[in-house]
C-alpha cells in the first residue's frame, strides 16, 4: 500500500473522528450528569484528531515508504477506525432515544477503556511523525519488534551507565549534605550557648521532679486560665504566698534566657539570630539588651503561639522591677505571658490588675495526695497504719489553711 492510499484512510479515519467529536460535544450541553466524563473524552478525540491530521500532511509528503496490508501503521489505523466507529455507534445510538440522550452511555469500566485506547493510538500516531518512525511502522509487527529490541539493548545500556554516575553524583551530593549538616548543626549549637548559658531544660526537670501527679490541676479549670489561654488576654497573673527562693538576674541575662529556650525550639535558627551572632558572637561580646528584645520578639512571630512563664517575679530587684514590667508589656504583644509573685510590690499589682488573675492558695486535696506520697516513700511507711495516716493529713492540712 503506497502512502496515498493510506493518507486516504487516514483522512477518511479524520472525518469519523470529527462526527465522534460533534456527538461526545452534545452530551457537554445536555447530559447533566455527564459533563466532566463527555469532556474528558472530547478532550482525547481532540488531540487524536490533530495527530491525525499530522501523520495525513506526512503521508502526502513522503512518498518513501511503502506500507503492507500487515504493517504497524495499517492495522493500527484499521484498529483505530473499528474502535471509533463502535465509540460513534454508541454515541448516536444513545443519542437517538429521546430518554438516553441525557444519559452518558459508558460505563466507568467502558470509559477508562476508551480513554486508554485512544491514548494508544495517539502514541502509535506521535511515533510515526518522525521519519525513522514513518519508516518502521511500515514494517510487519515482528520486524517492528527486533528492531524495538535492539534498541531497547541499547537504552538499557545507557541507562546502566547513568544510573552509576547518577549513583556517585548522589554519593557525592549526600556527602556534601552530611557535612553542611554537620557544620550546621554545630553552628546552631555555638549560637545558642552564646545567647545564653543557662540549662533551662534541667532546671524545668529538676523543679517537676518532686511534683506529685494530680496536684494543682485545679489551675486549669479556673475560668481565668480559660480566659488567657482561649481568649484574646495576653497576661495571667497568678499570685499568691512566697515559695521556695528563685535564683536572681538582671534583665539582660533573663532575656538572653527567653531568647535560648525560643530559639532552640525552632527547626532553624532565625535570621536576626544569626545576624546577631555574627555581629557579637564572633567577637565574644554579648548583645545589648534592645537587640536581644528585637530578636526575642521576631523569634516568637515563627511560632502559631507562645507561652512565657515569668516566675516570683516580686524577687526581682526593685531597680530593675520597673524596667522589666516595661518588656513583659512588650512582649504581649508577641506572646501569652504565665507571670507567678506575692500580691505586692504595688507596681506589679497595677500592672496586672485589669487583666484575668488567680490566688494561688494550698488545696485541701493536692495536699492529701502530697502527704500521702510522701508517707508512702519514707521509711515509716509501714508504721503509719491508715487512721494515724489520716489524722497526719487532716492535722497538716488545717495548719495550711491560710496558706
């Protein structure tokens, strides 16, 4: 079969493509419920009908090829024809029904078929546009096979050479990784031990250590806490008796102290940081307290919400007290604030009096639960029977009524 008899299939597969095309468009606009899956279709049946039209210009160029009855091109074409002539057949015939017409008549298994099928020709088409295609796809099907197999060797080949030099590119790429990670990471740590050189994270474990399970959740069902940790307010003040001493610092290193604990929480230690670090760090100075407050107010901004615990804050210096009220009103503005004193200084309480607060006072049962653990893990456990126990508890925890 020479090239134009076969351009004449193709232009007469052209002509059923379009009536298929103008077939599948009226279901667009009157099937309801079949508008995405007919526009699916169209859009396949398009591209197949330009592709067609491409390998029909091609045909009536070249003249080279010489195409049997049993080539790859001429059955593929003869089966493209056979597959749209039923695709139509159903199409209209659904169409002609004046019920069906607004009904899409493939099924989900038939349209995912039809798609697919198309898409094989469409390859078959796209292949035979380039001249070695042309060529090939006028051999018989065994002879288009030796040759795919050749050249599959061929591929295989190649792709065996990339996969090992991608294999040591990838090699290399992870060493260089490992070792930026490295240099990262020890970075970070340099950084945060110059912000500050307080163990926060020891001493948060060492003050929960003695606490016994159960205790002071009365706290959080207070409609104060409620209020600051649900609601817009910003500051909580809880207040109460004096506790055990708390350690002493100025506002530089407190601040430094926030800024660590921000910091090393986050996955990457922010620009401002870094910038700071290596304006001060390098040189072994530290940070004025103005940039450790800008660095600690853009740090908190990387996080959803934070939460600062400010505790005896009474055990403050008062030189430095009023100075440090001013950076907690600060820093509500970035952050929710759990501020713990006694009920005076007077500045303290009239900066927190307008906002939610709670009195921290003994609880008959965190006090029971307390006591009885601590029976339990002395060495009279076994001498205290249970009515001396309770006399114990009872006898203590009216002594810490006023407490």
């Amino acid at each position: 079969m020479d090239p134009f008899s076969l351009s004449v299939g193709v232009a007469g597969l052209l002509t059923l493509t379009a009536k298929t095309i103008r077939a599948a468009r009226s279901y667009c606009q009157e099937a309801k419920h079949a508008k995405e899956a007919a526009s699916e279709l169209l859009a396949e049946l398009d591209v197949l009908y330009f592709n067609l039209s491409q390998l029909d210009q091609l045909l009536k160029r070249d003249a080279r090829n010489s195409f049997s009855n049993t080539s790859v091109l001429t059955t593929s074409t003869h089966g493209c024809k056979e597959k749209l002539s039923l695709l139509y057949d159903k199409l209209e015939k659904a169409a002609a029904h004046p019920m069906h017409r607004f009904l899409w008549p493939l099924n989900s298994d038939d349209h995912q078929k039809t798609l697919q099928e198309l898409r094989a020709f469409v390859q078959w088409i796209q292949f035979a546009l380039t001249l070695d295609g042309s060529s090939l796809l006028a051999k018989t099907s065994t002879e288009v096979i030796d040759v795919l197999q050749h050249q599959l060797r061929m591929f295989q080949m190649l792709d065996q050479a990339n996969t090992r030099a991608e294999h040591t590119h990838g090699t290399v790429i992870d060493i260089q990784t490992t070792l930026r990670t490295s240099d990262e990471s020890k970075e970070r740590e340099n950084i945060l031990h110059w912000i500050s050189s307080a163990k926060s994270s020891q001493k948060h474990h060492d003050v929960r250590l003695p606490r016994v399970e159960g205790t002071g959740e009365w706290l959080l069902e207070e409609p104060a806490f409620k209020k600051w940790r649900d609601g817009a307010e910003n500051v909580l003040w809880c207040y109460g008796i004096q506790g055990s001493e708390q350690e002493n610092q100025n506002l530089e290193s407190t601040m430094a102290s926030l800024l660590q604990q921000v910091v090393s929480a986050l996955p990457k230690v922010p620009t401002v940081v870094t910038a700071l670090y290596q304006k001060f760090g390098r040189q072994k100075q530290s940070p004025t307290l103005h940039d450790l407050v800008h660095a600690l107010s853009l740090s908190c901004r990387e996080y959803e919400v934070v939460y600062i615990i400010v505790d005896a804050l009474d055990e403050c210096e008062s030189k430095c007290r009023a100075g440090f009220l001013g950076l907690l009103d600060d820093l509500k503005r970035y952050a929710k604030l759990f501020v713990t004193s006694r009920p005076y200084p007077d500045n303290i309480r009239e900066a927190f009096n307008c906002g939610p607060q709670i009195e921290i006072k003994a609880h008959s049962p965190d006090l029971e639960r307390y006591i009885s653990e601590q029976i339990r893990g002395s060495d009279m456990s076994d001498e205290i029977d249970d009515t001396f126990r309770a006399e114990m508890v009872t006898k203590i925890i009216q002594g810490a009524q006023d407490m």
